[in-house]
C-alpha cells in the first residue's frame, strides 16, 4: 500500500490534500467508512491501460486528481521525446466535467516545461474534435479529458498517438499495446508530483480555425443541395456537443430542430439523468417526450463528450430507440453506396452484429472484424466505414479516427430525410435490410458477479462446460479466442455458434463485475418480415435463457 503521508506531502492541490489530512483523521479516530475508503483509495496507483486512465476523482492514488494527472502527463511526454525527440507536439482538449480543464491545464504544464510543444483548445468541446486535431495538425499525440458516458464523480485521460510515432493506420487513433504498457513504465518511474516541473506559460490555445475546419469537412460528408425537411429533436445530455451539434445541422439545412432544453447546457452533475449515457434506460425519456409534443420525424442524442450517437424513431407501434446494431446497419447501407464505387473496408467488433459484412459484400466492399473498442476498429486498412454495437460510429476515418456523434448524427438525419422523401421511414429501410439479407436480431445477457475475482472463474467454467445445444439447436462451434485467431490477436473471449447460425460471443468487462454475452440470431425471411422477426423474437428469448444458465457459477463456487 502506498504510503498516505507521502503522498500527501507531495499532493499538489491544496484541495484533495485537504481532503486526505480529514480523512486520515477520520480514520486514525476509529471511522470504519474512512478506514475502507483510505484502503481503497491507497490500493496502488490508477492503471495506465489503452483507455488511458478512467475513474473516481479525489484524493490518493488510485482516484483522478492533479497529481494523478502530472504524473501521467510527465510519463507521456518521455515517451513521446523517446520516439520522436524533444520537440514532440501535444494537443489537449477537455469536457465539462468537474476538474477537466485543471486536468487538461496541467498536461499542458508539464509537456512545456518538458520542452515539448503542447497546444490546449480554449474551451470544452466534444471528443471528435481533438481526435480531429491529431491528424489535421499532424501531432505526434492528443490528450483529452473526458470520462465520456461515466458516472458525474469520474473523470479520465484518453491518449491517441500520430504524427511521428505510429504508421498510416495507428495515427489519430487511441493507444494500443505496446504503447500503454511502455507509457505506463514511464509514469510509474516519474518522481512525485510536486517535484515534477511545471510551466505557467508557454503553451499556445488551438486556433479557432481547426474547429472550423472540422465543420467544413462535416458539412462536406452530405451533398450540398438535398431534402431536409425533417422535424428533429436533440440532447446534448448534459454534455459538451449540443452548440457543435446543432450547427452542424444547421449549416447543412437541417433548421427544424429543437433541443431538449433541461440538458441542452453543460452540466456536470447531470441533473436529469440517474447516469448519463443514451443507452441506459430511461435516458432518453425527455428527448422522446419532447419528440411526441413537437411531432418529430427523429430524436438524436450524444453522450456528454460526443463521440457515441443513439437514435430513436416513431414506429407504427409508437417510439423506439435504435440499438447501436440497428444504426449500424442504416449507416453502412448509406457509405456502401459509396464505397461499391470508391473501394475500402467496413471494420465491425467481434461483438457486433454480423449483418454489416453481410452489407459490404453485397456492395462488392471488404470487411474486417476487430477486437473490441474503436482503437482496433479504426487501424482496420482503408476503413472507409467502422461501428460498434455499443452506439460508436466512425463515417469519416479520413478526417476522425475515432467513433464520432456529430459526424454519425448528421448523416443519419440526411438519410431519414431522403427517406422521407421517398415516402419511407428508417423503420422501412430496417426491414428492406432485413428483406435483403435475413432478420439480424441481437441482444445482450449481462452476467453480475459480487466481485471481480468471479470473472475469470465464469469464464473458466464455459471453457470447462460449454452448452450442448443453444435455442434448440445443436452447438457446432466453440472458438476460444485466448490464444488469438489468424484475424485477431489473442483477448479473453468465447464464440459459441449453434447449427442455425445463432451466435453467443462471451467477455468479461474491462470496467465492471459482470460477464457480457452479446447474442444475435439470424432467421431467413422466408414470407413475411413480421414473421421472421416474431421467429427470432422467440428464439432469442430461449438463447438468452441458456446463456444465463451456461453462465451460472454453480452454488459452491
């Protein structure tokens, strides 16, 4: 355990010194709760991994703070002028979240007085902008604060490498082992974080050009002369993309647009919202409210930093939210139509459905399946197009390699404009999807474990027991990905496919206690779309419920 004094000693925010001084005391007078959260807190120092650094802010080691953050911002910097040479070039953004631009402000501080050059936007703005700037100003990193859809308490430190350090593939995308591991080894040997040296000028502010650059090429992504005649509603979620959003749509005609007032400013406390990301239940409640009272064609939502992208529609049987393989699907129809003349790759997660490769090779386009997270999507070669089930969408690898809300927003308000055009809905390109190449129906089982030590035991007990038959149907396949593939490097996953085709991909989280099945089934349309959609209804229904039961710890363990 590191030492509390210690650290408190070298603490260079007067604030969470304070804290920890009145922790310690509550502590050293008997305070049980004091005494677990200063175990907690002192277990060892926050994990520099490939989602950079993400959690609880406060005091100590293990929670985000400015002494967290120095180190982390040090230990960079020496990476980076190890690759690249002292000059290396840093760009910084930041969200709304409590402490994000004293975050953002002290990498600043430390690259500088390090003798690189570091170049900090003005103001919070989404995720998809400092992913921009990477490649438009041809850094060697970015470094952006942000803890994305997480809870209010949290905060983060996501880190993207180009420039000089990564080939064509890797630059502007998030880090991927090696980097994290030898990034980590830097800050674990950096000195303690009031003796780090830092700069109180120096660094220069993103000229407010780059920003206008990133919406010229977003307004470029769509034709200049089409239909817009949608009514659209948007949330921000209490986040930093509703001004980017909404110009966005508005400078390419889209002017019938009205966002949902209680979450249109920055908040970070998320006020309207038990946690702030749009695929939690009820986190579009308002959006949908506001959705019927306008007569909307269509609701939009960002996470609070933008770079994810949900949709909900009216339907026959009223609204509903898309799920992220649904929008996936209605995107890559779209940027085929493109790609059959241009060339390139789809690039889809093991987890997501299968349906866009299906899509691609109807439109004569290759496709590749990656890891999890968009740091393996967006290396995919010649990615034109890459999505994952968990509503991350990239339509411009050119211009952001990264999941991006603003850019996936406005092209799938273009298409549900020319849809409407036609006299169509996004509800009946779903089904002349499903006409086309089978009904995709996926879904999730979501396994909670009371501590992450149960995990790998969960895991463990597939591998030993995997199931005999999934939904009625025999089981054909049992791939363990722990030792790799041809196609993918090795992660700690499980495929399970049955004789019809239905598919169980299996993981534990990286984040949370629980063990994640994401199941999809695929049943031809042999008469009508409604039928084979109430087909794999009842099918999924069984498959969800054998791989709760395949998932099941039995009792002694």
């Amino acid at each position: 355990m590191i030492d509390i004094d210690s650290w408190i000693e070298h603490d260079p925010d007067e604030v969470t010194r304070q804290e920890l001084i009145a922790l310690k005391q509550k502590a050293e007078g008997g305070d049980a709760d004091a005494q677990a959260e200063i175990a907690d807190r002192f277990s060892g120092p926050l994990e520099f991994g490939t989602a950079g650094l993400r959690g609880a802010m406060g005091g100590g080691p293990f929670r985000m703070n400015r002494a967290v953050v120095r180190k982390a911002a040090a230990g960079l910097v020496e990476f980076l002028q190890d690759k690249v040479g002292r000059d290396a070039l840093i760009v910084i953004g930041y969200d709304a979240r409590h402490n994000s631009r004293d975050f953002a402000l002290d990498t600043a501080a430390v690259a500088t007085a390090a003798g690189a050059r570091a170049l900090i936007y003005p103001r919070y703005l989404p995720t998809p902008l400092l992913a921009w700037a990477v490649r438009y100003l041809d850094a060697d990193a970015g470094v952006m604060v942000t803890a994305s859809h997480n809870p209010p308490k949290d905060n983060g430190y996501k880190v993207y490498l180009g420039g000089r350090v990564v080939d064509e593939d890797g630059r502007g995308v998030q880090i991927v082992p090696p980097h994290d591991s030898e990034i980590a080894e830097k800050i674990a040997a950096t000195p303690p974080a009031d003796e780090i040296p830092v700069a109180s000028t120096g660094w220069s502010l993103i000229d407010e050009s780059v920003v206008e650059a990133y919406l010229e090429r977003t307004r470029s992504l769509i034709p200049p002369e089409h239909s817009s005649d949608i009514k659209i509603v948007h949330t921000s979620m209490h986040g930093v993309g509703g001004e980017t959003m909404m110009k966005v749509l508005k400078d390419a005609g889209f002017t019938n647009v009205h966002e949902v007032e209680e979450q249109a400013q920055p908040d970070p406390d998320f006020p309207t919202v038990s946690f702030p990301n749009p695929e939690e239940p009820g986190a579009l409640d308002l959006a949908i409210e506001k959705a019927k009272k306008v007569g909307a064609d269509l609701v939009i939502a960002n996470d609070p930093d933008a770079d994810r992208c949900s949709i909900a529609i009216p339907t026959s049987t009223g609204w509903r939210q898309l799920n992220g393989d649904e929008i996936g699907s209605v995107l890559g129809e779209q940027i085929a139509k493109i790609g059959a003349i241009t060339g390139g790759t789809f690039a889809s997660s093991v987890v997501s459905s299968r349906l866009l490769k299906e899509i691609a090779g109807r439109h004569g386009i290759a496709h590749a399946t990656t890891l999890t997270g968009f740091k393996w999507i967006a290396r995919a070669p010649q990615i034109i197009f890459g999505y994952e089930e968990a509503i991350g969408f990239c339509v411009d690898p050119e211009g952001v390699k990264d999941k991006d809300g603003i850019t996936a927003g406005l092209l799938f308000a273009y298409i549900a404009a020319q849809l409407k055009t036609r006299g169509q809905t996004v509800e009946d390109q779903l089904d002349h999807l499903a006409q086309t190449h089978g009904v995709y129906l996926t879904a999730p089982v979501t396994i909670r474990v009371s501590d992450l030590s149960l995990m790998p035991a969960t895991m463990a007990h597939l591998r030993a027991h995997s199931p005999e038959t999934l939904a009625g149907s025999a089981v054909t396949s049992v791939s363990d990905l722990s030792e790799g593939t041809p196609d993918l490097p090795p992660t700690d996953a499980i495929i399970l496919l049955n004789e019809l085709g239905d598919r169980a991909v299996v993981r534990p989280s990286g984040t949370e206690p629980k063990v994640k099945c994401y199941l999809e089934v695929i049943e031809p349309v042999a008469t009508t779309v409604q039928a084979a959609r109430e087909a794999a209804s009842k099918r999924m229904s069984q498959l969800q419920k054998d791989m709760s039961a395949a998932l099941a710890l039995p009792s002694d363990s």
